[in-house]
C-alpha cells in the first residue's frame, strides 16, 4: 500500500486539502481496515482532520492547532460531497458582509434540511434548515480553497430578522443589522423580500425605523407590508401578542423592547 502521509503531501502540492475515504481507498490501494488505520495515525498527527463521516481535510501546519480547516475553507466541499444545496447564512454571512461587531461563536449554513451540527477540532459549524432555501438570493465569495455561496446582504437582513433566535435575540439582531443598512440597495431588498415570509419585512421594516437606519429601506418594506399583510404579527413570535402595543405601519405587536448592544 502506498503512504497516506505521501498521498496527502500529494495532494496539497496540488491544491486540493480534503479527499473522501472513496478517494483514498483508490488511490492507496489495500483494504478498508488498513486505510482507515493510516488516516487514523495521520489524525493523530493532527496532520488530517475529519468534519464528517467518510471526508477528511489535510491541515497545514499553521492550522493544526485549531484541529480543522476553517469552516469556510471546507464546507463548500462537504456540501458537494453530500451534494447537499447550502449557503452561509445569518450572522456568518453578515460577518463576510462587512459585520464586524461580534464574531460568530459558530458558523452558520442554511441547508433544505435538519442537520445535526459539525465539531471539528476547535470549528463549529451549525445548519439551519429552510425548506425553500432554493429561491434566496446568494452571491459568490472566493476563498483560499475555492468559491463559497452565502445569502446576499439584502437575504442576510430578512433571514436574521425571521431567524433571531438562532442570533442572540433580536437585541443583537438589530446591533448586525445597523452594520450592514448602509451597502443594501432597496430595489434588491424589496426582491429578497417578496420571497419571504410577510413578516419578516415587518420586523426588519420596524427595527429599521425604531433605529433611525435607511429610512428609503423603511419605505420599501412599508410598501410591501401594506399590500401583502393580511395580520398583526409579532416581533418576538415566542412571546404574546396580548396586551403588546401596536405599530400600524408595520401591522406588529411589539411583545419585546429592543435595545441595540452596540
């Protein structure tokens, strides 16, 4: 059998720093058992690393102490491996937006599906799941090992608003928020958001007036509420809506004060 640790220096060399269990039982020849025991002693090594059953990515030494490629650096590839349909969401794609008010403790992927989450040595990388993820906007990123998709900043705004839960709360959905207002271009937002729920234009449409941000941005959601919203809906859906003041613009039930943390 050949030398995985020769295989995988391969590999780099060429550019290419992750390879499936499919990959290396074709390249190394023997059985099974015998290649898994020499991915084994390379994970050891902490020369290779393995985010998901049956896929590896080679770590350069400047990352072996992390125990895995960055997540943006592999997730691309696993996607394609599970040929899974993905982008980066939430507060991962604010923060390759330009949000740089907190760095997100996980990294964030919307997929069609549940997915139980990924922890990679020091990465963790959790999937949202959005059954209609298909028709959300996205745009391309380079990174070091390729091309990665994530929601554009205009989707990023409707999906942090609809998914505050999975962002700290609204508090700090409003704090990302005022970060990204200045580069969204109405026109696209209004496109974004005629494919998402009503309410996440209400929410987003009253956060963005309750901070003072794009009142152009503002005027658009309106719009669009006012044709398309047929109920009150509520700012935090966890919460009542009994006894909550209303804002009409934004047909709401405001059931939570939101105070901005930056």
């Amino acid at each position: 059998m050949a030398s995985a640790h020769e295989y995988i220096t391969e590999l780099a060399a060429n550019g290419r720093h992750h390879f499936t269990i499919g990959d290396a039982l074709q390249a190394l020849g023997g059985s099974l058992v015998a290649v898994r025991a020499a991915l084994r002693r390379l994970s050891r090594r902490r020369e290779i690393s393995s985010p998901y059953r049956g896929f590896h990515v080679i770590l350069p030494p400047e990352y072996r102490n992390l125990g895995c490629l960055p997540a943006e650096q592999f997730i691309p590839h696993l996607m394609q491996y599970l040929r899974a349909q993905y982008y980066v969401a939430l507060l991962s794609a604010a923060e390759l937006h330009g949000a740089a008010h907190q760095r997100p403790q996980r990294f964030q992927v919307m997929v069609a599906k549940n997915r139980r989450p990924i922890n990679c040595g020091n990465v963790r990388v959790q999937f949202v799941a959005r059954h209609d993820l298909a028709k959300t906007p996205v745009v391309e990123m380079n990174t070091p090992r390729g091309r990665m998709r994530l929601s554009s900043r205009e989707a990023t705004l409707l999906e942090i608003v609809g998914y505050a839960d999975q962002c700290g709360g609204l508090d700090h959905a409003a704090s990302v928020l005022a970060e990204l207002v200045e580069s969204v271009d109405p026109s696209m937002l209004l496109a974004a958001a005629r494919l998402c729920p009503i309410v996440w234009s209400q929410r987003l449409g009253y956060l963005l007036e309750a901070t003072d941000h794009r009142g152009e941005l503002a005027a658009v959601l309106a719009d669009h509420v006012c044709e398309h919203a047929r109920t009150v809906g509520p700012l935090v859906r966890a919460k009542p809506l009994t006894g909550a003041p209303r804002a009409a613009r934004w047909k709401l039930a405001i059931n939570e004060t939101v105070e901005p943390d930056l």
